[in-house]
C-alpha cells in the first residue's frame, strides 16, 4: 500500500489526483473524508493507526512552520514509519541550490534522518514552484514589477510537474531506491523576463521594501524571513541552477515556468 501524507495540501492534492483510481493507495491529511486516514505529524499518537499497512510513504514535507516545529514533525512521521514496518519512504525535499535559503534546514535534517534509519528512502529536491513567482514578482497597481530581485534567475519549476514525478517515483519505488533527484527548471527566470512576458516594466526595489511590505501583509513572523531569504537567494544568483532530473522522471520536457507564471497571473 502506497500513503500519501498531506493529501489536502497544494502539492498533495495533485499527487492524490493522479494516484486515483488504485486501489492500492491511501491518502493521509488532518481532516480526513470517506476513505481517508487521519495523518496529524502534530498529533504522534494517531500515527500508529494512520500509517497501519503502509508498503511505501510518500512523506510530503510538512513545512509552514519554525524549524523545529518541522524537524519534530518529520521525526514523528518517520519514526512512526519505522514502527509501522514501512519499507520505503519517499520524501519531497528542497533543491541543492535551496541550501542558501532560510526554510532549507528541516529539509535536510530530514534527509540526514532518512538516510540513518535502516528504511528504503528516495528524496525528490524539488526547486522553488513557477507558481511562487506569481506570489513572489506580481506586477504592482502601477503596473510595474517591484520584486528585489535585482540581476538573479530561478530555476522554477511547475508544481504540477513536480506531483507528476512524486507519483511516479512512489508506485515504483524500489526502482529509485537510494537515489537523490534533482528536480528544477529548465531555464532560470529573472525580473526582466517576467516582465517581458507581460510587457510592463521591471523596476527592482530593495530587500529592506520588501521585508517592510511583507511584515505589513499579515503574514506570520516566520515568513518573513523566509520570504525575504528567497528574495536574497535569488538576487544573489544562487537559485539558478537548471537541468537535474525532472525531464527524465516526467519521460517528457517539463511545462515552461514563464507559462505557468502568466498563467497563475491571468486567472488572479
């Protein structure tokens, strides 16, 4: 049996959609419908019963939180798995090139964690999504794009390509068994070509504008940092790195991030 944690989470629910119809998968969220398990990292006792039968464990990072909120739910994920006689853990991490960024902790704590443990494990590095750049670099109400940053370029990835190689890799998961994949963009974007694919200007602000625009949308202390971080990796050139694996998981070329970013833009 195939389990797939965080079903009800963005990346989960396109996992889930391309699982359905085996019958050999279950999926796992907090808030469970018909024919779903109760998966709360937050909650370790349900784990016992939530990973019950489990054969393989697609452990989608539960990120959102201070590391060491992350760290202590990916221990009790996988320490329940290695109770629960789960063979194979199949984790979606961070990039390589995700080390210069805040959030990049956990992740490879967890990856360390896998590693130790006497279970099965493939992690997929997943790069930054094409859809953040949407978040990350909107044109403002003038029309101009304002994101700080400066000369740098993403690797950005389409987060539906990223469910379709998740999926894959867990119902074969003995075939990748060991095995680290990089999965990033093929062509790394900056400010400049976000903004030619919209036909507005690119006028790149500072990081110090942002962290003052980011702390006065609401958003809660921790993602402040890490919003901000992102920025700074990018600016920096340090989240341009392309190639990786994806394309040969996919067994087709991934979909173009500069398309999934205008895309997320028009149906805004």
């Amino acid at each position: 049996m195939i389990l797939v944690t965080g079903a009800g989470g963005g990346l989960g629910r396109l996992i889930a959609q391309r699982l359905a119809g085996r019958q050999d998968v279950v999926l796992g969220t907090r808030q469970p419908g018909p024919a779903e398990r109760r998966i709360d990292f937050d909650d370790p006792a349900s784990l016992a019963d939530g990973f019950a039968g489990a054969g393989t464990l697609l452990l989608i990072s539960a990120g959102y939180g201070e590391d060491d909120i992350v760290i202590a739910r990916h221990e009790a994920a996988i320490s329940a798995a290695e109770q629960a006689g789960v063979r194979h853990v199949v984790y979606t991490s961070l990039s390589a090139a995700g080390d210069h960024l805040a959030y990049a902790l956990p992740h490879r704590w967890t990856e360390r964690r896998l590693r130790e443990s006497a279970l099965d494990w493939t992690i997929l590095r997943n790069g930054l999504y094409a859809e953040l750049l949407a978040l990350l670099a909107p044109p403002g109400p003038d029309g101009r794009i304002t994101a700080p940053l400066g000369s740098g370029r993403l690797a950005a990835v389409a987060r539906e390509d990223l469910a379709d190689a998740a999926a894959r890799v867990a119902v074969s998961a003995a075939e990748h068994a060991e095995r680290v994949y990089e999965l990033v963009g093929e062509r790394a974007l900056g400010g400049s070509d976000l903004a030619a694919a919209l036909a507005v200007p690119y006028e790149p602000g500072s990081l110090a504008e942002a962290r003052e625009s980011i702390a006065a949308s609401g958003a809660q202390p921790f993602q402040v940092p890490m919003l901000v971080g992102t920025y700074s990796a990018i600016s920096a050139g340090f989240m341009d790195a392309t190639g990786g694996d994806l394309a040969t998981l996919l067994g087709r070329r991934p979909r173009p991030a500069l398309e999934v970013y205008a895309q997320v833009l028009a149906g805004a």
